[in-house]
C-alpha cells in the first residue's frame, strides 16, 4: 500500500491572511485541494492521511467530496509542536490500517503543482532504497557563514542540493527512525528526510521539479496563479451548493 500524508496543519502567518495559507483561494479554489485531487486521481497513491487543526475537519470534509472522487480519505491526525511532529502523529495514525512493509510519501498542502511524473518518479526510483527525495542543484554560489555577519567558507555548489516533496519512505523504518527522537531531538528536525539520514536509512535522490515550489509568500501565490493561467486552467471561480457560499465571498480573501 502506498499512503499519501499531506501535511495541512500550518499556521502560514507569513502571508497575512485571515486563513492558513493551504485554505487560500486560487483559481476558484482552496490551495489545499489541488494536490488533494492529484493523490486522489493517482493509480499509485492507494490511501490519503491528513494532518490538520480540527476546526478545518468539517470544511475538509466537503471539500473531499468534491475532490477526493476515488474515495482515498483514511482519517485525520493532530498538528504537532513542529512539522516533524506532525509527521509523526501522521505516520501513528496511518500504523492503525497500513503495515510497516507499507510506504507513505509525505507533501505539502501548499505544493498543489504536484504531477503524475514526480509521483511515479518517486515510487519508481524506490526499489532498493529505504526511500526518495527529489532535489534541486543549487544554481548561485554557496557560502557557509557560522556567526551571519562574516563568510566562514566557500561551499561546493555541485554536491549541494535543494530538497522538495514529495518524499516517499519505508513507513516501518521511517516510524522507528522518528520515534528514536523523541521527545526532545524531534523538536530541532527542519527536514522530513533528516530523521532518516539520522537513522542509516537509504536514500535515493531524484530531480526535483521547479514548477514544484511550496507556498509561502504572497510572490509565491502570484506565481501559482500565473501558472494556472499559462495552462488555462482558470474558468471562473468554483461554486458547489454543498460548499455554500464562495470560499472568497466567506472568508473575504
């Protein structure tokens, strides 16, 4: 069983809205929903497993019915005092119907330009490896500074890389290998994949995608929005009766 963890319980201040930055409109639409309906449509992805705040549930939940058509939604998990812990409350939850020979790959709600090739990618760069992660090279120069007021070094741009999502992992070792760090070592985790570097496990390194950047600022949401346009994907903003009133209308975005 492969099981898709999207993480969705960020507070997303940075953008200075009145809703987490994965619930913004773009396209007529919550962000959060788009890489919804990439896993669900996805023949490999066999289960979906959010994490998310509880006062989202309900709102999730219709917004399943629209886009989760193949019916993949496993169950939710609680947000944790950072994204590893997160994942981890997500990886408990999904031990409950999935085995350790099993594996999850873990994205981002506000990645919503994931595709069908970084996903078979993924999965197909798997076999002998404990798991993947898709990389960017790094293009400008890299310098190491220790204090941030002075460069310390020169760093090799060519053995550097950038790490996106989706990352897929063995969902036994990977459980073991974050559950080693807690409570406290858990706590300093940035990336998903450090706990299993921490831990030995094998990782296999794919391309990355450009078009695959994460949400985070307003420039960011521009960007996405203009890609949307690029593939005529807008069509006028999405009304859906069980939805109510517009997401924007509502929440006066």
């Amino acid at each position: 069983m492969n099981v898709a963890l999207i993480l969705s319980g960020g507070k997303g201040r940075r953008m200075g809205m009145h809703v987490p930055k994965q619930y913004v409109e773009a396209g007529g639409r919550p962000i959060f929903t788009y890489c919804i309906e990439s896993f669900s449509r996805n023949s490999q992805i066999d289960a979906i497993s959010i994490v998310a705040d509880l006062e989202w549930h309900n709102l999730i939940r219709k917004w399943l019915n629209v886009y989760d058509r193949k019916e993949k939604f496993r169950g939710f998990s609680c947000p944790g005092a950072n994204r590893q812990l997160s994942i981890y409350n997500g990886l408990c939850d999904i031990r409950n119907y999935a085995t350790d020979k099993d594996c999850v790959m873990i994205h981002d709600a506000v990645r919503p330009l994931i595709s069908e090739e970084m996903i078979r990618a993924c999965f197909q760069a798997l076999e002998g490896h404990d798991g993947v992660m898709p990389g960017l090279p790094m293009i400008d120069t890299v310098y190491s500074s220790v204090d941030g007021s002075k460069i310390t070094t020169l760093l090799n741009r060519g053995e550097i890389y950038a790490g996106q999502a989706p990352e897929v992992f063995n969902l036994g070792l990977y459980y073991k290998a974050n559950q080693n760090l807690l409570p406290e070592q858990i706590l300093r985790i940035n990336g998903s994949t450090e706990p299993a570097i921490m831990a030995g496990m094998d990782i296999a390194l794919i391309p990355g995608d450009v078009n695959n950047f994460k949400i985070t600022a307003k420039s960011d949401l521009e960007k996405f929005m203009l890609l949307l346009e690029s593939r005529k994907e807008i069509d006028g903003e999405i009304y859906d009766e069980s939805l109510g009133a517009s997401w924007s209308e509502r929440y006066k975005i």
